[in-house]
C-alpha cells in the first residue's frame, strides 16, 4: 500500500463529513440492542425445532464463537480505529482490491438480510397484536404482512435520511423497549415457575427431527443461532462516529456482547420451561405464546406484542445505517457506481446509499417470502449467519497475518490461539453441513448483484477514466 493509499480523505465543503455522535453509553446500548433484536424474538422457537428444548446449548455454543471473533474484532479496530471494519482488516492482511470489495459487500449482505428477516418478524408481530392472523385467513395475513414490512423498511429509510444522531437516539428508545420485553418474558417465566406451571425436564430434552444426528442437529442448530449473536460487527463501521474508539470499544463490545449471551440462555431455559417444545416451534411470534401460555390471567399479551414490533425495529434501523454507510464508502471509493456517494448537504446523511440499500431489502422481502412462504424467516437469518460467519473466519486470519504490523497506541492484543479457534470454528459453520441450499441461493444472489456492480464501475473506469478499479482509502469506508 503506497503513503498516498493510506492518508485518510479530508472532508471538503462538497463532501461533508458525518459527525461524531457515539458516547461509550450510547455505543454499548447501539451494540446491546443490535444483538438483542429479531434474533431472540423470532429464532428461539426455529432453535428448539433443531434440538428440542436443549436449545440452550447451540446458543451457548454460538455465543463462545461470537466471543471469540468479537475479540479479534476488538484487537483490530483498537488498532486500525476507522469505519471501514473487517474491509480494512482483509485489505491490510492481504492487499487484494477485489477481495476487499466482496467482503465489503458481504458485510453490507448480511446487513440487508439481517433488516429483511426483521421487518417480516416485525410485521407477524403487527398481525399478533391486532389479532388479524384468524379474521383474514392464511393468503390475505401474509400479503397484509409482507406490505407491512415494506412500510416499515420505508419508514426506516425516513428515519435514517434525516440523521446519525437522531437514528442513534431512535436505537438507545428501542433497545429500552426491547429490554423492557425481555424482562416481561423473564418475569413471566418466575411467575409461571413459581406458580408450578414449568416443566424444567424440557431443558435437557434432546429432539432432532426426522433422521438427523444430534451431532448434526447441534451443528446447525448453532449455526442457525449465531444469527441471535451478530449485531457488534455493526458497530465497528460506527467507528469514526465514536468518540475515542481506542479506549471505548473493548469494555463496550465485550460487555455488550456478554450481556446479551447470558440474557440468551436464560430466555431460553423458559421458554422450553414454560411452553411445550412443539407449540413453542410452531409458534410465529414464540416469546408472545411464552407470556400468553405462562401468564393466561393477566393481560400483558397485547402489550407485549407491540413491545417486541418496537424491539425488532431496532434491528432493522441498526442494519440499514450500516449497509448505507458502506454502500456510501465504497461509492466514493471508486469501486461502485459514483451515484451511490450523494450526501443530504443539509443532514449530512448519505442519501443515495440508504435508498439503494432500502430497495435491495425491498426485492429480498418480495422474492424470499414468495419462495420460501413457511420458511422466510429462517432462511435469511440463517443466510445473516452465513455471510458473517465467512467474514469473521477471515478477520481472524487478518489478526494473525497483521500480528507484526504497527497500530494504534495502547491497542488491544487478544491471545494468539483465540483467533485460530475463530477462524476454524467460523469456517466449519459455513459448510454444508450446518448450512442448507437455500442460504447458500439466496447469499449468492446478493453477492452477484455486488459483483454486477463491481463489473460496470470497472468497465466504466477502464473505458471513460482510465484508471484501475481499487480501494484509494480502505480506512475511509463507511465515513463521509
């Protein structure tokens, strides 16, 4: 990488920068309510489907696997505090434009699916509180469900245009709600256990279905869960909209994330304590059918429905920041087209990436929920899980290839073997064993799109600039 790759882009009166707006206490909560959203609202049923009401271990499982990246996460952004994430990390461990840019791409994939999962899961939830799913019959609630997860979508690119402080703002009111249900569920499950209405032989009961191993159920039940984990890599992309990243990001990720994983096993544990293990797998909204079943006399379920619409907003407004930024970052960066780096002058906010993004959710929302109707859902939290695990299985690799290079000051430095369990663990969760076709479809279908994108900037670059297609400023990415 030459001196002139490596000095950031200053801002300029056309193309202002976005402003820092992340404290430590906001930073923590933006990783908490991440983690905490569609994941844990709408996969614990899906888990207990794989395994049976031990479903507490692929969680706990995934939630080791997380940490362990997470610290990797931790090493390179104290060291290399910038926006651009695992991007920067792949690029200064390999140096290889095209690689960068399919990473890059991923990351902003998986944010896109992650935002898609959540708004169907939110719009289910919309369905549940207004008790519509009977009155309107199968075919009607699903398209009434798919129009209302567009809606919403459209309301986050609302949200999003009209600023990082308000949208950051917008996330620290959501993950309050989003506890808030948390806390209803696991109150509801003391209750339920205190009025002897649990049945604790559930949680070390092992089902798989059909013929499947429980070696292998475990396996892909774990992958299927590490979707309730992701959220803190969102973070890292916030990095230059953090005040000082160096000595905030370590307590913060790693706090957040352990919050989340003990927050996990626990709803987990009563959720299979508290609701029979086929009704809680076939359950749409199943923390909603944990209160209504373990708190029939008192009426908190309405209430509950909407407080968990509140906290799977969360997860798509997070989600979608991220895409835009990137899609923003690697615009300017010359390896997508030029029109994806306008910039609201009055909001500073990057507009053109955040209604790009929006109408890739859009079409994924239209085109999964047409194809996979009964299993929506799941197959873009488990494409989410997919497309991260790969990244965290090279940023791993980044860490030790990077092990000699200089950085920040003071920067965090994780035990060397972490980052080879990580790599090999990442790894082994994104082979066909734990993962079925479809994730593998619907991530390729993504991919190609950025790969599509990636071709005509080349060819543009080729023909019109003559210049080559690479990353100026890897560090850049993500920040205006």
């Amino acid at each position: 990488m030459t001196p002139s790759d490596q000095a950031p882009i200053q801002e300029t009166p056309e193309q202002p920068a976005l402003k820092k707006a992340i404290t430590p206490k906001l930073l923590v909560l933006f990783i908490v309510g991440d983690i905490l959203g569609t994941g844990v609202y709408a996969l614990t049923g899906e888990v207990a489907g794989q395994v049976g009401g031990a479903g507490w271990l692929p969680i706990i499982i995934a939630f080791a696997i997380a940490m362990v990246s997470a610290l990797s996460y931790v090493e390179m952004v104290t060291k290399y505090p910038h926006a651009a994430g695992a991007a920067l990390y792949v690029h200064k461990a390999f140096g290889v434009h095209f690689l960068t840019f399919m990473v890059t791409f991923a990351v902003l994939s998986s944010g896109i699916t992650s935002a898609s999962t959540s708004s169907i899961f939110l719009a289910e939830n919309v369905l549940a509180a207004f008790r519509l799913e009977d009155s309107l019959g199968e075919g009607a609630a699903t398209v009434t469900a798919t129009v209302i997860a567009l809606a919403f979508l459209g309301l986050v690119a609302c949200i999003n245009l009209y600023g990082v402080s308000e949208s950051v703002k917008a996330n620290v009111a959501l993950t309050l709600i989003e506890l808030t249900g948390l806390m209803v569920v696991m109150l509801v499950g003391f209750y339920a256990i205190g009025r002897g209405q649990a049945d604790f032989s559930r949680v070390i009961l092992f089902e798989t279905p059909g013929e499947k191993g429980l070696f292998m159920a475990v396996i892909g039940a774990t992958a299927l869960a590490f979707f309730s984990m992701v959220g803190f890599e969102d973070s890292v992309n916030m990095a230059e909209e953090t005040v000082d990243p160096v000595k905030n990001f370590p307590r913060a990720l790693i706090g957040g994330l352990s919050i989340t994983g003990v927050i996990y096993v626990l709803i987990s544990i009563i959720a299979v304590a508290v609701v029979p293990i086929g009704q809680l797998t076939e359950a749409p909204t199943p923390l909603l059918t944990v209160v209504e079943v373990g708190a029939p006399d008192i009426p908190i379920q309405t209430i509950f429905a909407f407080i968990s619409i509140f906290a799977v907003a969360n997860t798509v407004l997070i989600n979608m920041m991220m895409a835009s930024r990137l899609l923003y970052g690697m615009s300017k960066q010359g390896v997508l087209p030029g029109f994806l780096k306008g910039v609201l002058r009055t909001r500073r906010t990057p507009y053109a990436g955040i209604l790009f993004s929006t109408l890739l959710a859009v079409m994924l929302v239209l085109t999964v929920s047409t194809v996979l109707p009964e299993e929506t859902i799941a197959a873009l939290g488990g494409t989410t899980a997919l497309l991260l695990l790969t990244v965290f299985g090279l940023v791993n690799i980044s860490v030790l290839v990077l092990r000699g290079e200089p950085g920040q000051e003071g920067h965090y430095r994780t035990p060397t073997a972490l980052p080879v369990i990580g790599a090999l663990t990442s790894f082994a969760l994104v082979s066909p064993l734990a993962q079925p076709t479809e994730n593998y479809a619907i991530a390729g279908g993504l991919l190609a799109i950025g790969l599509l994108l990636y071709v005509v900037t080349w060819i543009y670059n080729r023909a019109i600039r003559a210049r080559r297609t690479r990353f100026r400023h890897p560090e850049d990415l993500g920040r205006d």
